[in-house]
C-alpha cells in the first residue's frame, strides 16, 4: 500500500513535463520559446496572474536559459506555504462530488497504515446514500464509524463522534461532510456549527479543515477555493482526481493565489491512491532535474 506515490503527480505533470524539456533542450530561451513556455503554463491551468509573475520571474534571473532557474522560480512560489501536517481531528469539506467521502477513507487507510488508531464520521446526513458509502469503506477498512440518522443535525452526529473519539482514546477523527445544503450560506453556516461542536467538545485537539477539491475543474476550482475560504478557516487543500487532468499548473494558482498550502493529492478509486504533496518532488516531477 501506499507506494504509488510518483504516478500521484505522474498524471498531473507529463503533458506539461515533456513540452518544458523539449523546451529547454533547444538551449535558449528567446522571446518565442518564453511565450510558448506562457502557452504550457496556461495550458496546464496555471492561470493568467501567476503565469505572468513566472514569466516576469525568469526573464529577471541571471540564467533563465536554464531549467534550474525555473525549478528554483516554482519551488519559491510554492515554498512560502507548507502544509503543518494532519491534526488530531480532520473535517474534510468542499462542493458535492469533489472526492470528500472517498479521501475521507483514503486518509484513513493511511494514518491506519501508519499504526493510528482512527475514527470515521459520516456529517453528511443529507443524503442517505452518503453514510452508506462511508460505511462500505469503513467496513472495508475495518475502521470504525460513527453514523446518525438520515436528515438529522451533522453537529449532532459530530457531537457524538467526539465523545466517541474521546472516550476510547483515538489517535484521529476524520469527518466527512455534505457537499450540497439548500443554500451556500446554509453550508457554510452548517461548517462553521460543525468546528463549534468540535472545538467545544475536544477544547485540546487540533482541528483540520480540508477543502477538496476536483483538479478536473481547472480554473473553476479555484473559484470554489475562494468561496471556502471566505468564510471558513482552511489548513490545507486536497486536490483529487488528478489521474484524470495532467493540468499541474492548477497547484501553483491555488497556492499563489489563495496562500492555501496542498495537503494531499488523489488519484484514482482505490484506498491507496493518495499521495502526501511534497513541493520539491511535485517540481522536480513536474520539470526534471
Ligand atoms: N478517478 C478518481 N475518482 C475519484 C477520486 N476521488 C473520488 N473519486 C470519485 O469521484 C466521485 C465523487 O467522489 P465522492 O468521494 O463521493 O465525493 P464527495 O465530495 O463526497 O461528494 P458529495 O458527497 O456528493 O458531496 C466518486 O465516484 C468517487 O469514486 C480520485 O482521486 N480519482
Ligand atoms: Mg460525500
């Protein structure tokens, strides 16, 4: 399990890799070979702001001929944002089909293969088929989860999961959360209830909050990014389905633009498919050495 961690960001980097080095291999960069790089950094959904500043970056440095002067450009933009690492208690949230329920059960396969002892809640009582999918994976797993009933209050079974979690000493709560109420406000309010329970219930334990989001979405990602992180304090950023994109670029505008570091990339549907993001292996990855 678990060793699958370069083809995470094989599929978000090879379209984007090979036209760079094909790039690069024809030695200098003249004013056409910059803009076809401008063309492969929007291509892979870099966005229009964060392009520019990469461009403007490397025609200021002393060897922008070089790959390293890009390697080093990117790592700068990434490096200022590092993900702190998971806390005692995990929410995951984002819009509806983004990947919550299943990175729910990815991360918990993961902090179990590391010898944790790990709690699964199912918060998104809205729709009954969403418990039955955390349930599957919990018994798949063998990880134990805490369910309520179907429309009941999520801070309710939240509230329950931490006394759960509590009571029989779990090293991780993970709690997985509707992605579509009535209204965004409703959704948004129903989050901010959540932290509530939980920051009253476990006063001690150090909250998470993960925004999932579809890497398949390209720039719209990042619209619902903002929206999050408005009004919800966002820790990190899990970028799911990133089997199906090759658009790498995506990550550099999220943390450029939001300064929201990413947590996790996701790949594929299987409990092992997901990778702890690195910056310096994502850009090496990404352009070679
Ligand atoms: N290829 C691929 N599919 C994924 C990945 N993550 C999730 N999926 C699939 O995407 C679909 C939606 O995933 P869910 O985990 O149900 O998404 P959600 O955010 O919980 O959705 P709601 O509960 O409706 O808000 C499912 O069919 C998953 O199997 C991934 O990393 N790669
Ligand atoms: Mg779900």
């Amino acid at each position: 399990m678990f060793k699958r961690i370069s083809s995470a960001f094989n599929a978000l980097y090879t379209t984007f890799s090979s036209s760079v080095n094909s790039l690069f291999s024809s030695g200098k960069l003249d004013t056409e070979a910059l803009a076809t790089l401008e063309k492969i950094l929007l291509q892979a959904d870099t966005g229009v702001a964060t392009t520019q500043k990469i461009i403007q970056e490397l025609k200021k440095s002393p060897d922008p001929d070089s790959k390293a002067a890009l390697s080093t450009i990117l790592t700068q933009l990434l490096a200022p944002v590092t993900y702190q690492g998971d806390g005692d208690i995990i929410l995951l949230v984002g819009i509806n089909g983004g990947g919550k329920t299943t990175s729910a059960a990815k991360i918990a396969a993961l902090l179990q293969s590391q010898h944790k002892t790990v709690l699964l809640a199912a918060a998104d009582t809205f729709r009954a088929a969403a418990v039955e999918q955390l349930k599957l994976w919990s018994e798949r797993l063998h990880i134990p989860l805490v369910t309520g009933i179907s429309q009941q209050d999520p801070s309710a079974v939240v509230y329950q999961a931490c006394a759960e979690y509590k009571k029989n000493n779990y090293d991780k709560l993970i709690i997985d959360t509707a992605g579509r109420l009535q209204t965004k406000s409703h959704l948004m309010k129903e989050l901010e209830k959540i932290q509530r329970t939980i920051t009253k219930q476990l006063p001690d334990k150090k909250i998470t909050t993960l925004l999932v989001i579809d890497s398949m979405l390209g720039q719209n990602s990042l619209e619902q990014a903002k929206l999050f992180n408005e009004s919800t304090q966002l820790d990190g950023i899990i970028l799911t389905k990133t089997d199906g994109t090759g658009k790498g670029g995506i990550v550099f505008t999220i943390v450029d633009t939001l300064k929201i570091p990413i947590a996790y990339v996701t790949f594929g549907e299987q409990a092992d498919q997901i990778a702890p993001f690195n910056t310096e292996k994502f850009v090496s990855s990404l352009i070679g050495d």
